[in-house]
C-alpha cells in the first residue's frame, strides 16, 4: 500500500519542496547518497575502490525541462570524468546516466547530443556508459538512443526493467556480442496494462530474462539486491568466465553482502551523488517500508 503513495510523491513537487526543506532527512539520505557535490562522491569511491569494488556513478538529476540545466548536467558528468582521471579511479569505471536529465523530454536531439559528449569524454578515459531505464513511457526513445550511441561506442550498456511486459521482446535485440545490459526489476510506478504487479510476477520474469541474458553472447549486469535471484544468478553463470558478467548494488544497500560477492565474481557499486536527491531518495524508500520507519523515526528521536 505504501509503496505507491511513496512513488506518487517522488514525482509531487510539493512534496519534493516538503521533504528537502527539513535538515533531519539529511542524515536518512547520506545512507543512500554519496554526497552533494563531486568531493562526497570521491570519498565514496576511495573507500569502495580500496575494499576491490567497482563502481558506476550517478549525478543525480532526472525530468529536467529546462535546457540549461540538462547541459549542466552534461557538465557535471564532464567534471566527474576528469576527476576520476586526476585520481587513477577511471579505469574500468562506469558512469550511469539519466537521459531525461539531459534534455530528453526537450524538442530535437538534445539528450542524445549530450549523451554523445558524454561517452566520448568516458571513453577518452577508460570509463563506460550505462544508460538508466526510467518509467515505461520512455523505454523507445532511451532504446533508439542506444542503438545511435552504439554505432560509435559499442560499450554503451542500458536497464533493463523485468516488471514490463515487453522486456522479452526487448531483449531479442539486446543479447548479441558486447551487449551490456543491466537487468534490474523496475523502480517505478506503472500500470498493469504494460507492468507486473505482483512480486512473484516481477520476480518470474526477471529470472527469465537473466536466463536469456546469460544464454546469450552479451555481458550481463546482474542489478538487485534480492538473495534468491543473486543464487540464481550464480548458477545460470555457472558455466561462464567470471569476466563475462557482474553483479551490481545501489550504494548503502547489502554492503557486507557486496564484498563478500567481490570475492571471486565482479561486483559494481551504482554511487549517486549531487544536490537533486529527492526522486531517487523517495524510490530507495518506497522499495523498502522499514526504510520508511527509519527515516520517520530521525525526526522523532530528537
Ligand atoms: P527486492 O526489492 O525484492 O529486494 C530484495 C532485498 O534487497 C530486500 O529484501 C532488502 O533486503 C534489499 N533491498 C532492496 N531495496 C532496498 C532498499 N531500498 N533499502 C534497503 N534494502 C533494500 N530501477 C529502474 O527502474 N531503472 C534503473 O535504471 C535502475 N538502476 C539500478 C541500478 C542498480 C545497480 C540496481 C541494483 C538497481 C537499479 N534499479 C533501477 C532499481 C531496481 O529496479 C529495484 O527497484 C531495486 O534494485 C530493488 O529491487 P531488488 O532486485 O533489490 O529486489
């Protein structure tokens, strides 16, 4: 019951205005949130780069209408791939990236304009790209970009969401080689008329993609959190070489289990960081109830 309202509200800019205005829901949000600005994330990715985890960082930002604040937001992933440089953590690094922060939902080719930039600045220093799948109305158009920066950077990888029914057919063009692919189970809000809406459902269906994915000649990312589909996971990749598909959490999420995985398997830790939190504090919360008590109870115990 909960978890609808809570996604309802990740989208009500009211109550975006509601939940950042209060200084206590910092201390909730530094568990799922390397930091504001690029400094924070940096820290993060010290600490996660000593203990053998890879990484995919994430400026936050998403829906923008705004045409100079998506071209900051290219900026702002500009500014992170130097960095990463300066500091010897580019290097097999993966940058994850919205496009309806750059401008997707803006008249012409702004997002893809932008997302070019973007992989070539990567690519110039040994970093990747994966683009996020946000909620089922854009899933053509982030597809059809995919197949546009693939043409010149092939590494360009995509989420892929197991709650849409049309995933399967998605996957057909997805699995050949050097396709990477992202399979989480979907973090959004969606009618039944193109969604599961059952756990078990979701579920099913994200095993039959993976299945899929690890039968084909792709490099599957294997993104959740859940200990059923992790032992799955393990056993379809049986037959594979370790270095053909990796694990990947959200930061703050099973981190002792994220380093026992990186014993023996690839495991990437997905880094948010930036000051536009809200949207994707308000899916951390709605996927977990009890996260919900703990963030309540912050402004209780004072
Ligand atoms: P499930 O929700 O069943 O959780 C299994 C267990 O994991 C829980 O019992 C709990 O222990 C733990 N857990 C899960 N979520 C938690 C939380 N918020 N707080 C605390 N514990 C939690 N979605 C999307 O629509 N588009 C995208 O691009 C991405 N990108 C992405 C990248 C990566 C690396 C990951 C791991 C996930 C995403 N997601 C996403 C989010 C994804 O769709 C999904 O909402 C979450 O991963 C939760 O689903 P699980 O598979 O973890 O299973």
């Amino acid at each position: 019951m909960l978890s609808p309202l809570l996604l309802a509200a990740a989208r009500s800019r009211r109550m975006r205005g509601l939940v950042t205005s209060v200084p206590l829901t910092r201390g909730v949000v530094d568990r799922f949130v390397a930091g504001e600005d690029l400094g924070g994330a940096l820290h993060a990715v010290g600490e996660l780069d000593a203990a053998g985890l890879r990484v995919t960082l994430d400026h936050l930002g998403e829906d923008t209408r705004d045409r100079a604040q998506a071209t900051a937001t290219r900026d702002a992933y500009l500014e992170l791939f130097t960095a990463f440089a300066d500091h010897g953590y580019a290097n097999g690094a993966d940058a994850s990236v919205k496009l309806s922060a750059l401008g997707q939902a803006l008249p012409g080719d702004l997002a893809l304009d932008h997302a070019r930039e973007i992989c070539s600045a990567a690519g110039s220093v040994g970093m990747t790209v994966t683009l996020d799948m946000e909620d089922h109305t854009t899933v053509d158009s982030t597809l059809e970009i995919l197949g546009k920066l693939r043409v010149d950077f092939p590494w360009v990888g995509v989420a892929i969401q197991s709650m849409l029914r049309r995933t399967e057919g998605d996957l057909k063009d997805l699995v050949g080689e050097g396709s990477r692919v992202r399979l989480v189970k979907g973090a959004y809000a969606e009618p039944a008329s193109v969604a599961f809406q059952s756990k078990r459902d979701v579920d099913r269906a994200y095993v039959r993609a993976l299945r899929t994915l690890m039968n084909g000649d792709g490099y599957p990312m294997v993104g959740s959190h859940d200990p059923r589909i992790i032992e799955i996971a393990l056993s379809l990749a049986a037959g594979r070489s370790p270095s053909t598909y990796e694990f990947q959490m959200l930061y703050g999420i099973r981190t002792a289990e994220q380093r026992r995985l990186s014993e023996g398997h690839q495991m990437r830790v997905y880094v948010p960081y930036g000051a536009d939190w809200y949207g994707y504090f308000m899916r951390r919360l709605a996927e977990r109830p009890a996260n919900l008590v703990f963030f309540l109870r912050s402004f209780t115990s004072r």
